[in-house]
C-alpha cells in the first residue's frame, strides 16, 4: 500500500484535527479514501505538515480580524507521513469509497 495522490486535506487549528481524502496506487481512479487523524499523532510520528509562516503583520493589527481558512501543508511530508503512518497501523487504513 503506498499513497499515490493526496485529493484533499484540511488542517482545524481549532480542534486540531486533520481531514484527509486520498488515493492509494492500488485504487481505482473512481474510488478515494477519507481519513480524520489528531494532528498530534502527526508530530509524534516527527512529522510537521506544516511550513514555517512568517508574521508580516505587527503585535498591534488585532488577530482576530484575520483568520486562515486552510492551511497549506507540505504535501509531499504528508504523504510521507500517511505511508508510515498506515504502514504501521494498517488496520486504520480507511476503505476506499465511490465518489
């Protein structure tokens, strides 16, 4: 099993969760496969999917007013993470469903 395609993902920064939607080598090119992982099994596998962001605004600009809707991520880590991640639990690998 190795992960062939990442289709889509979104990071929650509020709940910490990560929503992945992916393809496998082995999967048909009408199927796709839906995962939800807790971004801190991520870091303890020692993966950061997350590129380092630099802050143009000053201290003073409110936070609030400006939110992020999606995260880029590091596709090719998060590949790499999903590979071992279901290599070694591959009983967690979602099943792969019709879209």
């Amino acid at each position: 099993m190795e992960i062939k395609e990442i289709v889509s993902y979104f990071l929650n920064h509020e709940t910490n969760i990560l929503e992945v939607s992916f393809k496998t080598i082995s999967d048909n090119y009408d199927l796709l496969r839906n995962d939800i992982i807790d971004y801190n099994v991520v870091l303890d596998y020692g993966f950061n999917l997350v590129p380092n962001q630099f802050d143009f605004f000053s201290e003073s600009v409110n936070e609030d007013v400006f939110e992020i809707e999606n995260t880029d991520l590091d596709e090719a880590e998060l590949i790499a993470f999903l590979n071992e991640y279901y290599m070694v639990n591959p009983k967690l690998l979602p099943k792969p469903e019709f879209y």
